[in-house]
C-alpha cells in the first residue's frame, strides 16, 4: 500500500469538481479543493438564470452542501498566489499547503484587451459570480447597454439584459453576425431570433474607447469614430485562461497551461484540467483550447484514470456542442463549419415560418456524412455520434432521422418534409 | 397594452375584495315552521322543534347573529343529551352544517338589482379582469423571467396575503357553512340553470375550482404556447374539470341520478366506499351498479394499466382534479417544492402511512357494511372514517395541500399526502414503461429542471450523469423538459428494458467507458 497522498486540486469549477469526484470513487486518497470564487461547486452557465430571477443563487449548486463532507473531498476557501513546484507547496493568501499531486483547474477569465477607459465602472465581462454581483450593481439603473462581441457570452447577456428591459446593442467584429461559427443561413436565423427580441446588432463594429465621466462609462466610441452613448458595456470578446499566478513557477504556459494528450504539465504530478489547459498538439479538426463544459468533465475523468489506475489519454470523442439563443436551441455535431468546399457538400432544410433547421455534411464522394446542425429541432446525441462515428451515409441518415428525434411528445414532426426536399433537391442529384 | 392590464387589475381586484367581504353583507332571513317541517330530521324535530319555534315568523337581519343562535340552540340541547347519557338521542351533524341547513332555507333574496351587479362584479368582471390581465401581458411575464423577485412568486408579503387568504377560504368552506351562506346563494342562479336546485357549498366551490381553472388554464396556453405537450396537456386537465368534474355530476342530479365524478378514484376518492355511498348507488338501479363497477374497474383495471403503459402522469397531470388545479393555479409556484434530500425522506415517511390509513379505514368501512359491526379490533369505523375525513380529506388535501400553494408549492397534497398518487407511484416505479430519458453528455448542471421541478425530484442529479428518471413520484408534468436550455430531458413510454441505464454513461468516448453508480 502506497501512503495516502494528498491530491490538490485548483478550481472548484466543472473540471475540477468532476476530477474530484471521480478520484474519491477509484480510491481513498486525500482530497482538497482550493476555490477563492465560491465556498462550493456551482454551474457557471446557470449564472445566467440567477441574474433573470430564474433562479436563485443556491440552485444553482448541484450537490447539497453536506455532500462535499459525506465524500471526504475537502473544500478550502482560499487564494493560490504560488506554486512551488520543486518542494510541491502551495502558497495561499492565508496559509500554505502540501500537495502530491496537483491538478490545475483554474479556468478563465474574461479576456479584455487594452483598451483606453476599460477601467471604468460599468465596463466589465461575465464570468465569475464577482462579475455577476458588479453586474446587478451596474445595471441598476441601466437604460442603455452596449455588448462587444457576437458570441455566446454576448447572447447570454443580450438575454439578461432584455430580461430586466435595458435596450441592448451588439457591437460585432465580422461583417455579418456569427458569420465566423456558421453558415449563412443558420447565422441569419439565430439573428433574427436576437433582433426579434429588439436587440440591436452593429456589424463590422468594433470599440475604439470607452468614455466616461465621474470614473463611469457615458459611451463609446467605435472604429468607425462614432460616439454611441450607454451606461453599461458588456465585454463578450470570449475568455482566456485565468492562469496569471502560476508566472512565477516552472510549470510552462503559452495562452494557457501547456499540457500533453495525458493533460500532463512539464512538471511531475502536476496537471491541468478544463478552460485553463492548452493541448500542446491538439486532436485533428480541434482546438488547443476548448472552453467547453463537458470537455471538462471527461478531462476531469480522465486524469482521475491517470491518477487511480493507468495512465489514460484525453479523447473527447466527437464534437458536439449546444445552446441557446432566447427561444431557439442550436446542437451542433461534429463538423459543419468551415468544410472544405471542393471535398464535402451539405444538406440544407428550413422551415422559415417554424424557424426550424437542419444541415447535414458530407463527403461528395462517399456520401458518409460529418456533422449535423440542428435549430429547433432536438436531436439524440448518442444517435448523431453513431452516424458520424460510422460514417453512415446521408441517405441513411435522412431515411432514420425519426431515431435521432429527441423532440417532446407531440411535437409536429418534420422527417416527411425533411426527406421530400432531399428526394427532390437538385442539388444532391448533382 | 399597459392601461388594458391596469384596467384588467382593477376588475380583478374589485371582483376579489368584494368577494371577500361578501360574508359580511347584510342579509334577511325568513324562517317558516313549514320548512323547518321540510328540513329538519324526525330526530331533531324530536330535539329542537320547540327551541326552533319562536325563531320563525320574524325577520331576521344579522346573519351571524341569527346562525350563532341556531348554533348554541343546537349545541345547549346536544350538551343536555350527552349529560343525561342519551346516546340515542345525541345528534352528530355539526352544528355549523345544521346553522347552514335552516339558514339555506330562510335566505330571502336581495332585491334583482343589488343581486345581479354582486353576481356581475364577482363572478364576471373579476375573472374577465383576471383574464384580461394575462392577455395583455408581455413575452416576459409568460416566461420563467422574475420568479425569484416577483413578491407573489418568492414567499415574500403577498404570497403570504394570499396564503392567509386561502387558508381562511379553505377553513370557512370546511367547518363554518352557515358564514358563508351568502356565497352560497350567491351562486345559486348558476345551480338552478344546471341542475334546477339551490347551491350549497360544494356546488360553489367545484364552480369556482372551474372558473379559477379556466383561467388560469390560459395563462398556461400563452406561457407553453410553443410546447405541444403542455398546450394539450392543458386541455386535458381543463376537460376533465370541466366535463366530469363539474357539469356531469351536475347533470346526473338534475336527472335524479347519483353524483358522481366519473374520474374520481378511490383512495384519493377516500369515500367511495362509505356506507351512504354504496347504499346510494345500490338503490338507484342498472346505472348505480353501473358506477359502483366503474368505480371499483378503475382502481383494479385502468390504474395499473394505464400506469404501466404511460406513468402516473396519465392521472395525475393530465386527469385529476387536484392536479388539474396545481397544474394551473399552481403553476406559477412549483419552484418553491423543497429538493432537499430530507424532505425526499419526509415524502415517504408521510405518503406511505397515509396509503397504509386509507387502506385500514376502507377495510373497517366494508367489514362494517357486511357485517353490520361497528367495531373490529377495538377500532370503529365510523370515528376512523371522521379522523380520517378530517386529518386527510379536509386539512391535508384542501387547507395544507392547496392554501399553502404560494409558500410550499403546488403539489404538496399530491407528493406527500395522496394515496392515489402513491400506488400509481410504486406502479410506475417499479413496473411501467414510462421515464424521463437524457440526452448524453449535454447537461450543463445548470438546475433549471430541478428548480421548477413540482414534485420536488432533483432532476439534475440524475441528468448530469446521463441517467434516466425513474422516480415514483413524478407526475410528468413534462416541464423539466421545458426549461433544460439545452434540450436534455425528454418524457417517454417505451421498451421497459431500455428504462434503468443502471451503469449509467457519464462520459462518452472511444471505446465506451462505464461508471460504477454510487
């Protein structure tokens, strides 16, 4: 028998709370969380939901507080401020700490980048359950709110915004809204979703300055040298690794923890885990940094492996992914986006007065198809991975797409409509 | 749209406070020796005739004071009977029930136009003001929106002035008929059109069950107007109210035919077979016997059928009239079920026994009405059947169960206290094909299923690590399914193989991994 070894782990975010949890299950080891966010585990995305009134803070917690004692996983409220890597010691603001193993959940943070007035009060990002209490203060009184960004964060907070009657504008970078993540067709879809509920969108904008008066935003202004006036700007530029305290250890970081495909960092028994490790070779058709909640439950789960019983590479399977604007749902599997034009074709079907869609790719020749995006419609996840994983071809897929319905009971069903376009498009007979 | 929503307030409220007052009204009340004749028991004309007496003949017009003196009447002459022991004289009618009897025969009417525009404000501009109301609301307030800030939906002061509210209604309605004879009467027109006789109580309320119903019934098509299952599920509960709740029974009586609620089911219909019951439907012929098979096929036939093929849900939310009301009054507070792993514990402390009471008080009811013995067991039937009526069919369902919506929640009754709801439960839970499936790894844990899960079941739990739901609480009420924002959750009957994924997939990927549930 080994001596019981003391497990550390940074982060009490998805990642780390997964990897806790699944190292208590495969063995005895000491356990201890450090967090300086939140005493316990809660679901980020569902921050959301507290701010709308949807919910309450304490919902938001997936296990009852007691539950952390009853898995003998210890919970330290404290702030990391060193990694010693050599003595395997942590410096915390109120104590230090001895680990054998350290896993680094440390997630994100929102990412800002530079510009003059970001300082200002009512100037801020979404991310934290800090950035949730500045929020209610500052948009207390908000008529106007300006959100930088056209990605998810941003319609998340377009949302929470609309929720309390604050006129929202989009600033966007590219030329047409979510032009960069989807087709042309889906784009103008979740668009119209978002201006239907009277959120302006600005393309091709992007902010210059912000300006304020008292210490306090008033406007800002654009590249295009417009002054727009608001009293609250939502920073939605997308998130980078929260890793600023490790710059004093050896463990190597590039735009986050630098990791191999077991999530080992350079240094022995330290690894990283979830939205702050970067795959120094990452898997074909992903990316090094994927801030996804369920890639940081299987990593999380995977080095648990790593540590319990053998060691295990980090395979995240195929892609997939979901979400929500206002009422309309997007899944996503696999690849759709961004596909070679002269090697893959896809399928498209909308029904405009539903606001239902559904595209299939595929490869030209073979027909076997490589992704799905479905809006409106929900689909069977372990359906979808099948057909991809198999490399099912289209006309299969069209001919089963009922099995992939994860649609309520009830639901009008459009399988019929679905594969009479595709018998009759021309554009597969091509 | 805002002034039509003031406007809608204004009605409702004036409807609403005008209601509550009613009792209070100013009211004559005329009592003849012929109806005393008419109305009184041999055994109470024996008792109280003489008393009664000098009360007839005079224009009464306090009516509390009027119903009091009835009450103590009754109450002096009992208390007598009981001090010189005799038993067989006692009367066991409450005196409130016996106040309301001799009141219910002496209401003189107001006069046509003060009558009309009470009956006019309350019972028209009122839920028209209601309905008005929820018309003109926007997107947002047909949202989940504002649940935890509004006051009335987070147990903050109007939840409690509603509470109280409730609880007063729900108390006077059980135990103090003779106070609220004006909204007896006031429903009276109402009555006479459908089954030619006076209201009484029970006629007012199943009334106003419906109307609250109904209205409520269409904030739930705006708010679930994009979800098939609710929209349907809706009309489900409204007609089943509607039809076999109210106007059938209704019918049967203007026909001289028993009462009776087609969809009612023992236990919850926990008098089925009561002596009196049994009695009235033996003497009234094919269509009486007909009833009593009906009431006794649905508990041995269509319960476990249908339950094993579609869950409890096929009762509880889509046919009962408890669940009709949760389902509709209810729906703006069924986050406030406690989620809580305690009181998941509480739940089965408390149903089972009450299933075990209902069980032991039907088995003395039957073994008295065979063998005509009041007592088995030193236990008798009749004081059971009373506590019974009194802990489980009046506080427990109506007070607790519905007066303690906005603090508790709307399915307090059905989670903790209906023994229908507890058999279907151990049907569904161990042998039905029904389940709430999850879609692989896309839960967020963000808890939306959880928070406005009525029954209080902590959906997330199970979802999170790609576990079907199969609790014998759930009522499918489908909503889980509604607020996952990212498509989770679905409601289905199928293969009952296919149901428990007891190593459940927490994490897909080449080469499937499986986890050791714990």
């Amino acid at each position: 028998m080994r001596n019981k070894q003391h497990i550390v782990i940074i982060g009490n975010g998805i990642s780390g709370t997964t990897a806790a949890r699944e190292i208590r299950k495969r063995s005895d080891y000491r356990i201890t969380i450090v967090s300086n966010e939140t005493p316990y585990f809660f679901s980020r995305p569902a921050l959301m939901y507290v701010y709308m009134g949807q919910m309450k803070f304490e919902h938001t917690q997936p296990y009852e507080n007691n539950f952390w004692k009853k898995n003998k996983i210890e919970l330290l409220f404290d702030e990391v401020i060193k990694v010693n890597t050599s003595e395997k010691k942590l410096t915390l603001k109120n104590s230090t700490l001895h680990f054998d193993i350290l896993i680094l959940a440390c997630g994100s943070k929102p990412a800002f980048y530079h510009w003059k007035g970001q300082e200002l009060r009512g100037v801020q990002g979404f991310y934290s359950i800090h950035d949730l209490k500045r929020l209610e203060e500052n948009t207390q009184k908000c008529k106007k709110a300006i959100l930088i960004g056209g990605g998810l964060i941003a319609a998340e907070m377009a949302e929470m915004l609309y929720s309390r009657n604050i006129h929202t504008t989009l600033l966007v970078r590219e030329k047409k809204y979510w032009q960069e993540n989807l087709p042309p067709q889906e784009a103008k879809l979740v668009e119209n979703e978002i201006t239907q509920h009277g959120i302006a969108i600005r393309c091709e904008t992007q902010v210059e300055e912000f300006l304020g008066e008292n210490g306090k935003i008033i406007a800002i202004k654009t590249n295009q040298n417009e002054i727009i006036p608001c009293d609250f700007a939502g920073v939605c530029t997308g998130v980078i690794p929260n890793i600023d305290f490790l710059s004093t250890s050896t463990i190597k970081v590039d735009k986050g923890i630098l990791v191999n495909e077991f999530l080992e960092t350079n240094c022995s028994d330290i690894y990283a885990i979830g939205d702050c490790a970067q795959q120094k070779s990452p898997l074909p058709l992903r990316k090094d940094i994927e801030q996804v909640w369920y890639t940081g439950k299987i990593m999380g789960e995977t080095v648990a492996k790593t540590i319990c019983e053998k060691k295990t590479i980090y395979r995240p399977g195929i892609w997939f992914n979901s979400a929500k604007f206002f009422d309309l749902e997007f899944q996503v599997y696999g690849q759709v986006g961004g596909i070679q034009k002269n090697e893959y074709d896809s399928f498209y079907w909308e029904n405009t007065t539903q606001h239902k869609a559904l595209r299939i790719a595929y490869h030209k020749q073979s027909k076997s198809i490589i992704g799905i995006h479905s809006l409106g419609i929900r689909l069977k996840q372990n359906v979808c991975e099948e057909w991809i994983k198999n490399k099912v071809s289209i006309n299969q897929v069209i001919e089963q797409l009922n099995k992939a319905n994860f649609n309520p009971e009830f639901y009008t069903k459009y399988e019929k409509e679905i594969s009479h376009l595709f018998a009759t498009s021309i554009h597969y007979s091509a | 749209m805002k002034l039509l929503r003031i406007i809608g307030l204004i009605l409702f409220f004036s409807g609403l406070l005008l209601f509550s007052i009613l009792p209070l009204f100013k009211r004559t009340f005329y009592l003849t020796p012929c109806a005393l004749e008419h109305v009184l028991s041999e055994q109470e004309k024996e008792n109280l005739l003489a008393e009664l007496i000098p009360l007839t003949h005079i224009k009464h017009q306090q009516l509390f004071s009027f119903a009091n003196k009835i009450i103590r009447i009754h109450q002096q002459k009992n208390a007598l009977l009981k001090k010189q022991k005799q038993w067989d004289k006692v009367m066991w009618d409450s005196s409130q029930e016996f106040a309301y009897k001799l009141l219910r025969v002496s209401v003189k009417n107001d006069s046509f136009k003060i009558r009309w525009s009470i009956f006019f404000i309350i019972l028209v501009a009122c839920p028209l003001g209601g309905l008005l109301y929820i018309l003109s609301s926007d997107k947002k307030r047909q949202s989940n929106y504002f649940t935890f800030f509004l006051p009335i939906t987070s147990v903050k002061w109007i939840a409690y002035i509603l509470t109280a509210w409730l609880l007063a209604f729900y108390i006077l309605l059980y135990w103090f008929p003779a106070y609220i004879i004006n909204w007896v009467v006031l429903v009276d027109p109402i009555s006479k059109f459908l089954n030619g006789n006076e209201a009484g109580p029970w006629f007012l309320y199943g009334f106003l069950y419906s109307v609250v119903m109904c209205v409520m019934g269409i904030k739930m098509f705006l708010k679930y107007k994009n979800n098939a299952y609710q929209m349907i599920r809706t009309i489900s509960v409204l007609f089943f109210q509607l039809a076999f709740a109210f106007l059938i029974p209704e019918i049967l009586v203007r026909l001289n035919k028993p009462y009776m609620d087609l969809k009612n089911i023992w236990p919850l219909d926990y008098d089925f077979f009561f002596e009196w019951n049994i009695q009235t439907l033996i003497e009234n012929g094919t269509l009486g016997i007909f009833m009593l098979l009906w009431g006794i096929l649905l508990v041995v036939i269509a319960v476990p059928v249908f339950t094993y093929f579609f869950g409890k849900r096929w009762y509880c939310s889509w046919v009962c009239g408890c669940g009709g009301l949760a389902e509709t009054l209810g729906d703006p507070f069924r986050h406030l079920s406690n989620k809580n792993i305690k009181s998941w514990k509480l739940e089965r402390w408390i149903i089972y026994p009450t299933v075990l009471f209902s069980i032991i008080m039907t088995v003395l009811t039957l073994y008295t009405f065979f063998s005509k013995q009041n007592e088995f067991l030193g236990l008798n039937t009749y004081e059971i059947q009373k506590v019974y009526g009194f802990l489980i069919g009046s506080v427990f369902a109506g007070v607790i169960g519905t007066g303690l919506y906005p603090v508790f929640g709307n399915r307090v009754w059905c989670r903790f206290g209906c023994p229908l709801a507890a058999y279907m439960g151990i049907i569904q839970r161990f042998k039905s094909r029904f389940r709430i499936t999850t879609n692989g790894n896309q839960c967020i844990s963000c808890g939306n299923c959880s928070t406005y899960c009525e029954m209080g079941i902590d959906v997330r739990w199970y979802a999170q690590r790609g576990q079907s739901i199969v609790r014998a609480s759930c009522v499918g009420c489908g909503i889980c399914a509604n607020v996952c924002p990212r498509g989770v959750l679905k409601l289905e009957n199928s293969d009952e193989h296919t149901r428990y994924n007891k190593n459940p997939l927490i994490i897909q990927k080449e080469g499937v991994h499986l986890v050791k549930n714990t």
